[in-house]
C-alpha cells in the first residue's frame, strides 16, 4: 500500500496522535523513528502501522532498522510530503508507528523484587518526564511510579526524550495518598527532594529499599509528602539557583543509588 495524499483519513487519524485529545479519542499513540519503534517491538509492544517513506529511508542506517523490524503486516509506505505531516518537527527519519495503549498497573501491582523505584507526583513536561526515564533505564531503576499523573507518559515528546526507554522501564500508578502507603507497608525508605533538607543526597543510604520522590518542575512535591514518613534530602547548590531541572535532580540521584549498590558489593 502506498499512500500519497495527506488528505488520506488513515493518514489525518494518525496525525492527529501528537495531540492528547486524539490519543485519547483513538486508544493510541504515535511513534517517532526508527530505534525508539525497535525498542518498542523489542519490548513486547504490538505495532499496528509503520509508514515509511522510501525517498527518507536510503540511508544505511535507516535501510538497517528497516531490516530489523521485519516483516511488519501493515507497513505503508508514504510521500514525502504526508511523511512530513506525520513526523515531529524536523526529525526526517522517514519512518513512523502506531501502537495502541496499554493499561499502566497500579501501585499495588509493584513487583516484589523492586529495591529502586521513582516516584513522580505531577510532572507536567513530557520531554522532563522522558529524560528521566532514560536516566532510570541508565542506572537500573527497577519501577517508575506516576503519582497523580498529569501527563501522558506516551506524549511524543516523552517517548523522544526517553529515547524509547519509556516501553521498556516498568511503570505504576496511584494517587499520591495510595503511593505513599503502599510503599510504607513494603518498608521502603521513602525519600524526597527538598531545598530546605538538612541531609545531603550523599549522606542518605541509599543501599536498602529505596523509592525517591520527584515534584514538579514549578513547585516541587505536594504536602503528602511533608509526613513523618518520608525523609528529606536535597543536593548542594553553590549558584544562585535554588535547585536543578527535575530530570538533572533524578539522574544526579539516580546515579548515586548505583554508586553506592556497587561499591556495597565489592
């Protein structure tokens, strides 16, 4: 099948997946190049179509991920120009996926074998909430836990800035309230980032069941978590600004969390 038309309806459903009312209306998302589409096969994602645009994909890199992704049933090959209309920005890798969405656990569903885990309350930027989610894959976080979420964790941007990682890194929900107890009652440490916390990150033993909690980027985590549960931690700021980009803050703590596991080992 060859499709040149961007009036083409297949082709105006599949466009309009970059915005949250159309994923939402059609129960999937949309898929942006060639690697983050092979992680997301590699990970168990049934895709439902790859649309490809020949002139795009001459490259050998790309004619090598086409390889790779096989023989997909309903791969459509495209123009240019309804390539253009489909692709984010000016990414022209000349291939782009739908898949269709998958119900996020809940919180009560976190594996048993979870040592490590993100809690994110809020996070608002897709591409924040896809560059922490790499940095999680990066240093073997073992869940991310979506607390009274408020963006979709499919939002193109998100899967850009994971770089695909976001369909491989197990992912939870809950309300903050159903989050906080449920890790309570695993016994984990529960750890949240704060400006005002007496006890830097690298003080905290970060050895033993861990969940570390991220706000938003504007005002940081909301007053379920001021509990005597939850232990505050913060990183040293010798500039003028106050704190980190939530992504930096995680990978900064999430490397941490490897750094001391590893040296606990040996």
């Amino acid at each position: 099948m060859e499709i040149s038309s961007t009036q083409n309806q297949r082709i105006k459903d599949a466009a309009r997946l970059r915005e949250k009312r159309g994923r939402q209306t059609q129960s999937r998302f949309i898929i942006d190049g060639g690697r983050e589409i092979l992680r997301a096969i590699n990970s168990g994602w049934e895709i439902e179509e790859l649309f490809v645009c020949p002139d795009w994909c001459e490259r050998d890199d790309r004619q090598e991920f086409l390889q790779q992704l096989g023989e997909i049933s309903q791969r459509i090959d495209v123009s240019t120009d309804v390539m253009e209309k489909l692709s984010f920005g000016q990414r022209q890798e000349g291939m782009v996926a739908t898949a269709c969405y998958k119900p996020i656990p809940s919180i009560t569903d976190l594996s048993s074998s979870s040592t490590l885990v993100a809690v994110l309350e809020g996070i608002e930027k897709p591409g924040n909430l896809g560059a922490l989610m790499r940095s999680a894959d990066a240093t073997g976080v073992d869940a991310i836990i979506l607390a009274d979420a408020h963006t979709d964790i499919f939002n193109p941007n998100a899967i850009r800035a994971s770089a695909g990682t976001v369909f491989s890194v197990p992912i939870y929900s809950g309300t903050s309230t159903d989050v906080l107890d449920e890790l309570e009652k695993r016994n984990f440490q529960i750890l949240a980032t704060h400006v005002t916390a007496t006890v830097t990150y690298t003080d905290a033993d970060l050895t033993k069941p861990t969940a570390i909690a991220l706000g938003t980027e504007a005002t940081g985590l909301s007053d379920h978590w001021i509990d005597d549960r939850v232990e505050s931690i913060k990183l040293p700021m010798h500039g003028i600004a106050d704190s980190l980009n939530v992504s930096a803050t995680a990978t900064v703590l999430f490397y941490e969390a490897l750094r001391q596991r590893r040296c606990s080992t040996t």
